[in-house]
C-alpha cells in the first residue's frame, strides 16, 4: 500500500512514521525467535518432505501463454531459519519465508493436511530518514524494485527525492508503482502537501494521513482513504475515515534527529480565557447567592414584591402562625363533601387516624386517649406545642468551685455558654435583642398613639408624658412702657 503523510513542519510528521516503522521491527524481532521455533517444530516433516521442499514451483503470464515455472532450491537454502541473527538479517528472509510457506501449502494439496506451522514475516525497512537509530534497517535504495519481496520504504522530503522530484517525469521506477502489490511492497511518502507528488503517486495513495498541530499542542491525525488536495479544508476533515490524537514518547525523538533547534511554541485559544473567566464568575455567584446570607437580594427582592422586611424571629412566628393557619384551613375545607378527594384532605384524614383524633363541628381537633389510673405514672399524652420564645442570656453567677455558667430568662442554666462570654456579661457588655420590640413614644398633645393591627409580633406601649408650662413673670418700668404720639414730636 502506499501511504501519504502530510502537514506542516513541526507537525510530527517523521515522528508518526518512525512510530509505525519502530512497531514493526519489534514485531520483526519477535517473528525471528518465533520462526526458529517454527523450524525446529516442522524439522521432522521437513526432513519427510525434503524432496518437495527441494523445488519451488510457481506461474508466470497469463492466458494461453501462461506457464508453470520450477526453480531447484539448494539444500541449505532454509538452514538461515535456525538463527536468531542478532546482526544484520538477510535481504531475502521475508522472500525466503514466502516461499517456505508456498510449499507447504502445496505439500498440504498433494498429500493431504501436515502438521506444519507457518513462518511469520519479517520484514526489511529501506528509509533515507536522517540519522535513524531503528536496527536493521537500511539505506534508501534508487530502485525499489531491485529491492527483496516485503520490504517497506519511508522517503522523507519526498519532493527532493529523485526520480520522485520531477512531477513530469515519466519513469519506469515511479510507473511500476501500479504493481508494487505483486511483490507485497509497502510505501511511506512523508511530505508537507499533496501538491508536491507527482501524479502518478497521488492516484495510487491508499491511505492519506495529515497531521495537525493546533495551537502547538498535541498532534491530530486525520486519516483519509485517498489523497486529498486541500485536506484542512473543514469538509474534509468532517467526512475523513478516523481522527485520533497523537502524541509520540519521548523515545521516539532518540530514534532519528528531526531538526537543530525546536522553535514550536505553544499558543492559548483566546476562547480559554473566556470560558475560564466565565466559569470563575458563575461559581462566585453560586457561592454568593447559595452558601451566603445577601442583604442586598434579600432586599430588592422584598421592595420588588412589596413585602416589608422582618427579622429572623418575626420569619419564625410568622412560619409557626402559617403552619397552625394551614391546619385549621385543612381542617374547614376538608370537611366539605367536594374536597374529600383531594391529595391534602387524604393526608389529613389518614393523619387524624394515625393518631386516634376526631374533629367537633366547629372544626376543632380533639385527640382521643386512654388514661389507666392504675398506672398514672405510664401516662404520656402526645400534644403539640407551639414554639413562642427561645433561651436568651439574662444573667451570670458563679460557681462555688469559682465557674461562671450563664443563666436564661427562666433562671435555667445555659452550659453552653463560654466562660468569656459570661466575663463580659459581668463586665457590662450586654446584648442587643433582635426581638424586643422597639418603645415608640409620642407626644399626647400633639398626635394620639397608634397601634398596627397588622404586625402580630410586635406591640406598641403608650406612654403618657407630662408636659410641664412654665409661664415667666416679667416686670416692666414705667419708664419703658410705651406711649402714643400724634405728629411729629411731643410738646
């Protein structure tokens, strides 16, 4: 097959063949050892069959004037399979191989089925890859066909590769590319466009493989089944064959030297920064609005609704208030014949069962239960309660181990609280009480007090003042007192 690599320089293109060619050698290196094993198991049959193995037949042309070819083999010619070869291996391993295994195929025909097991190929790399430290594999040869049977060729730059160079050349070695499968030949051409092929290359490319490197960062391979003129154009890489990344090991850049310096630098999407402003902000406004108490929401939100603002306890009342609402609510529309059905009215009659209650026709609850007055001290009637204060510092006393332990408006010790907190009780810092509600005075003479029916939490206390009217005893002179003149000047 022939194989096209292309993109920019810096794209790793080299890498990714170098990749392909260091897989195959390790495959060449396990085949060699697996092969020697393969001989010494078939070396019986071998010896059985040693006359078949002796000739090698095959067919040349094709019609009436195909023919049937014997070429003797000489009686080592397959003594090469019993070495490992930790040196240079033979051109013609994977030809001779073949061949092995042809024969044995027709041994198979002739006689009936063997117990041979084939030979696996190995085969030989011819590459002009500056500097390649691959074992085995050998300079790049002007004619690939006087190459042996199986080998795979990488040319690098091929655009500067005679006779590859000249698109307008017609030479044999480039048309006879249109057979290279008959000998089981492989092709790498590694180069920056498509354009630089000549045209009888392009045509025959079975597999196109162009790499990216977008903004410098990790390669992408997008694999294609033809040549293809402009493959970054976007319909092409939507409609290519496979796409993956690619990032080769740094062991791959020891195998070959690509270049004296590496000027690649990565670049930052400027999209990156956006989005990671973006999701910097969003998780500030969670974090604000969820996990924190906002004033300020909590604010527009109450003068966008028109509800006035309310402390924590008056939320609560108001909370425990709506709660003893819903249930007289529950407890007037339930009865009515209409809303017997409906999902609340359910819960609320299964609830009444639950607890043994009824209800009078007046739509008060009434929780029936059994009193043994033989056992009063067994009796322990469920109530429900209505919470109306909660413990409040009030006070602090001292132990007589010299302990201070703070005490709420019902005299009860509060263990809780810290030792500090009763040293600044003592000390005169007192707490400001969010629930009180505030002491409005006003002036008897001028405006009357008002109570709000509407807040009903907080209550208003009327306080009359007394106002005190001094009057002043002022004295006058008789000489200062005023008198009347008619004209101008008195007489």
């Amino acid at each position: 097959m022939l194989n096209l690599v292309t993109g920019t320089p810096g794209a790793s293109k080299t890498a990714f063949v170098v990749t392909q060619l260091d897989k195959l050698e390790r495959q060449n290196f396990l085949n060699v050892r697996k092969n020697k094993l393969v001989y010494e198991h078939n070396l019986s049959l071998f010896e059985k069959f040693k006359d078949e193995f002796a000739l090698y037949i095959y067919e040349e042309g094709s019609g009436s004037e195909r023919r049937t070819i014997t070429e003797m083999l000489p009686e080592d010619y397959f003594y090469f399979l019993k070495e490992d070869y930790e040196d240079l291996r033979p051109d013609d391993y994977f030809k001779k191989t073949t061949r092995y295994n042809e024969i044995v195929d027709r041994i198979n025909d002739t006689h009936g089925h063997q117990k041979f097991e084939l030979f696996q190929p190995v085969r030989t790399i011819y590459t002009n890859i500056k500097a390649l430290k691959i074992p085995y594999t050998r300079a790049l040869i002007h004619d690939w066909r006087d190459a042996p049977d199986g080998s795979v060729f990488v040319l690098d730059e091929v655009q500067l590769v005679a006779p590859y160079s000249n698109k307008k050349s017609e030479d044999q070695i480039i048309l006879d590319l249109t057979i290279h499968r008959h000998r089981g030949f492989d092709f790498y051409f590694i180069t920056q466009a498509p354009r630089f092929l000549h045209p009888v290359v392009k045509e025959l490319v079975g597999c196109h493989y162009h790499i990216t490197r977008p903004y410098g960062w990790t390669p992408k391979v997008y694999q294609y089944g033809s040549a293809r003129d402009n493959p970054n154009a976007l319909v092409n890489k939507v409609n290519c064959e496979n796409k993956f990344s690619f990032k080769p090991s740094d062991r791959i850049f020891t195998l070959y030297k690509s270049t004296t310096i590496n000027t690649h630098q990565k670049r930052i999407p400027r999209f990156v920064f956006f989005i990671g402003a973006f999701v910097l902000v969003m998780g500030y406004l969670f974090y604000h609005f969820a996990f924190k108490d906002n004033v300020i929401y909590d604010q527009v939100g109450n003068s966008l609704s028109g509800k006035p603002q309310e402390t924590n306890a008056n939320n609560k009342q108001a909370t425990a208030s709506n709660i003893n609402s819903d249930q007289s609510d529950l407890s007037t529309q339930c009865r009515k014949a209409s809303n017997i059905e409906k999902p609340e009215c359910v819960k609320w009659f299964d609830d009444l069962s639950k607890q043994k209650s009824s209800v009078t026709d007046s739509g008060e609850v009434i929780h029936q239960v059994s009193y043994d007055s033989n056992n009063p001290y067994d009796f322990q009637p469920k109530s429900t309660i209505q919470i109306v204060d909660y413990p409040r510092l009030t006070g602090c006393a001292k132990k007589p181990n010299g302990q201070l332990v703070g005490i709420d408006q019902q005299g009860n010790i509060m263990p809780k609280i810290k030792q500090s907190h009763c040293q600044k009780w003592l000390n005169g810092e007192r707490l400001f009480d969010y629930t009180r509600s505030p002491v409005q005075v006003q002036n008897n003479v001028n405006t009357s007090n008002q109570v709000n029916p509407s807040d009903a939490v907080q209550s208003t206390v009327k306080r009359d003042i007394p106002q005190e009217i001094n009057y002043a005893n002022n004295q006058v002179d008789p000489q200062l007192e005023a008198r009347t003149v008619n004209g101008a000047n008195a007489l």
